[in-house]
C-alpha cells in the first residue's frame, strides 16, 4: 500500500490518480506507483523494464531508492507489476542504493548492474528476468579506483549500461556530470568481472543515463544532456563500440510534464522501435513535489533511410498494442493498462495482488479478444474480509455494458484465497475489459481472473 503507507496525509495522491487514470497507459504506462530511470531487457515474448523505485522517496527531498522495481509486457499496453525484484539493503551486505539499474540475459543467466547512488556500481546474477538475484561479488564491480575510472572531474560513478556485441563482447558504460566522465569497459564472459582497464570516452553536453545499441554497423551511444543542454536525450554514433563516436543529434527532447532530470533508453521489439523514459506527470497531477516522484512512459520513433534517428515526438496515446489479450488463460491482476484508485502489493499466493480497492477503484485491461463465440462465464481468485464485496467486469469504459457481477464471499481474513465465479454474457470481439471494485471499506483482493470460452 505505497501511498497510504509511505505519504500518509496526502489524500491528493489519490484524487490526482483517479485523474490520471482518463489518459492512455502510455503516457504514463505505470500510474499506481513512481518509478524512474528506466532500461530494458528484451526476450521473444516480453520486454521488462527495470526502474529506479521512487516510491520511498521523501517528498521533501532526496532519492531515497533501495530497490529495483520491474515491470513487463508482452503488448506494449498492458502491463505486469512485478513488485521489488532486488533489494540492495536486503540482498547485499555493501550497499544502500539501486539507483538508475539495467538488466541483461547471458547463457540462461540474468544480471542487474545498479549504481551504489553516485560512489560505486555492483551486480547480482539471477536465474529468471524478476529474480531472485544474489550478490555473487560481495562487492562493488567498479569503484573510483578501478584502473582507468580516474582521474575525472566530479565524476558520477553510476547509470550503468550493458551491451553484448554481435561476436559476444560484453561492454558496460556509465559515468556522469563531465563531457569527459564517460567510461566504458569490457566484460568477462562471467559478466561479473571487467576485462582490462576503463576505457575513457567522450560525449559534448554529457550528463548521464548513458545507453548502447546497434544496427549492422552503427553503434549508437544514447545519454541525458546537461540542464544547459535542455536535459534531452542526445546520440552519437561510430562502427567501434568504444571509439570515434561523434555527434549525431537529438533523439528527443526534454519529455513534458518532466522539467527535472532525464532518462531514456531504445529498443527494438517485435519489429518496432521504442524509446521508454520518465516524466512526472503523476505527481503533477496528484497535486504533490515533483522532484523525487517521477514515473515511467513510453512512445515508438524510428529512422530515416540513412539510419539518422527520427527526432521522438511525446503522445499521449502514442503507442500501438501488438496483439490482443487471451482472456482464456489466467491473468494475474496486476496485469493492466489503465487504473483509477487501486495499488499492488505482494501476495501471499505468490507475485503481487491488486490491493486497497475501495468502492469505484477499478484497472482496464486493453485489447481482450473474446472471440467470435464469447465468453461462458469468469472465475476470479480473491479474498474479502466482509460480506457484500462484488467485482463487475465491463466493456470499454468504468461504466459500460456488464458482462459479469461476481459475489466475492468472505475468505476469513486478509492473505487468505477463495476462487469464486460467475456466468458471462455480450462478451464477444475485441474490446477494453474494465474489471470495477463495489461493496463497503477494502473491497477485496485480487489475485488472478481467467474467463471459459462457449463451447
């Protein structure tokens, strides 16, 4: 329960949320909880995306960020909560922060690299893209003496950005606060130790968020630029992954509703090109500071024929769903495009849940394909502490058509798990899935839903 756990008194929080939630999912693609930062990991089926995890942070000041929060999709317009997946308080004996994280899969294995807030950077290693992760180091993988770090000026040793090569060199880059403060180094196969010295780099306006990638021969190195700069996110480019890169333009500008710090990073997914980074738009419209409670957006772009990179334009609605949703196999609740009032929080069944409902909290889900034939009827996975909690499942809007009225029974006690059902009817086609929250005080809990076609 992030808001009312963490900013007690600000019922502004919610009220600005429940605002929020008329616009697209894209603009912000996570509305319930801040998140910042972002970087990508890229598999066949799901893109995830790991975030600097604002919530803790302190209105009045500070980036209070202990963890790393992750997020996916298989869409690009719903998305899956999957809560905390490293703790560096928790998981490491060393370090206190998790500032800025990125992801990258290697043989099977999965690591995170996270900057230690401005002094050092670590990694864990994984076996899944949301963990558990463990400190295979004990320690920090680069410090302000790790050979070819120094000398620098005001050097910000963080923002860590790995990139595997077309012949399987690892390379990581970060740095910060110096058109001189870029660094780079290659990595072991173990992706757990450096390979040689710190190779110093170069970019004009540099300032952080540092971010590879490249197309046949082109290496782009994306970053934030300095506030004099305008904080946009800039590239370069060279056919080395560690030299001559030069300046090639603005990859896009300074996001609305953001005026602070900027972070971006590129990829490609199923054949579309994206570009995912925060603003502040929740908090803006919650009526709170912005500075320390941003949140995560995303919007496609793309290149002209001679691989110069389209300028991104920011929409509100910018961004097109790849596929439809299966109603047909279960759907963990935490799965959505759109919410108005609800948070998520860990369950006790495994995963997160979808929490502190209260009469009218609802979440759309985008793009549920029904079929031709429909939908029979719907089971849910939910527990309620009192009598009278109901879930209704509409079509296209908090208010349209009903489709299903589910009695969630009384489950004796918060953690504990009743399925419950309900016949289904007009569910057919294509459409957005409200799923809406009624009855007195905490609703219910949701865990999953799963609907059972006609036969």
């Amino acid at each position: 329960m992030i808001y009312k756990r963490y900013i007690k008194g600000f019922t502004l929080v919610i009220a600005g949320l429940a605002l929020l939630s008329k616009a697209s999912a894209d603009y912000p693609i996570v509305s319930h909880r801040y998140l910042a930062d972002p970087s990508v990991l890229v598999t066949e089926d799901r893109v995830y995306v790991y975030c600097s995890n604002d919530d803790l942070s302190p209105l009045e000041g500070g980036y209070n960020i202990p963890n790393v929060v992750c997020v996916s999709s298989s869409d690009m317009k719903n998305w899956t909560d999957h809560g905390v997946v490293f703790d560096a308080e928790r998981d490491t004996s060393w370090s206190k922060k998790t500032w800025a994280p990125c992801a990258i899969e290697r043989d099977g294995k999965f690591y995170i690299y996270f900057g230690n807030s401005g002094a050092n950077i670590g990694v864990v290693e994984g076996e899944s893209p949301v963990g558990p992760f463990k400190d295979v180091l004990g320690g920090p993988l680069i410090t302000h003496g790790t050979p070819g770090v120094q000398p620098a000026k005001n050097m910000w040793l963080f923002d860590p950005g790995v990139f595997i090569d077309n012949d399987g060199q690892a390379y990581i880059y970060f740095g910060g606060n110096g058109d001189d403060n870029v660094r780079a180094a290659k990595l072991n196969e173990d992706m757990v130790s450096l390979d040689g010295d710190v190779i110093k780099m170069h970019a004009p306006n540099f300032f952080e968020a540092a971010w590879v990638w490249r197309i046949e021969d082109t290496y782009y190195f994306s970053y934030s630029t300095t506030p004099r700069a305008e904080m946009r996110i800039d590239y370069m480019t060279s056919d080395h992954p560690t030299e001559g890169f030069e300046y090639a333009g603005i990859v896009g500008a300074q996001p609305p509703l953001n005026n602070n710090n900027n972070h971006a990073a590129q990829f490609l997914f199923k054949g579309n090109w994206y570009h995912v980074y925060h603003n502040r738009i929740v908090a803006t419209e919650a009526g709170i500071p912005t500075g320390f409670r941003r949140n995560i957006a995303v919007e496609e772009f793309g290149y002209d024929d001679e691989g110069n990179i389209i300028e991104v334009e920011y929409t509100r609605d910018g961004v097109e769903q790849i596929g439809s949703l299966d109603p047909y196999v279960r759907v963990e609740a935490e799965t959505f495009a759109e919410q108005s009032g609800i948070e998520t929080e860990p369950s006790s069944a495994g995963g997160m849940k979808v929490t502190d409902t209260q009469n009218g909290d609802w979440f759309k889900v985008a793009g549920v394909d029904f079929g031709e034939a429909g939908a029979s009827k719907v089971s849910v996975m939910a527990s309620a502490a009192s009598k009278g909690s109901r879930i209704e499942m509409r079509l296209d809007s908090p208010d349209g058509e009903l489709i299903a009225d589910i009695a969630v029974q009384p489950t004796g006690g918060e953690g504990k798990w009743k399925a419950s059902k309900a016949k289904v009817s007009g569910a057919q086609g294509v459409h957005d899935l409200y799923i809406s929250f009624v009855g007195d005080g905490d609703v219910a809990d949701l865990d999953w839903w799963q609907f059972s076609p006609k036969k």
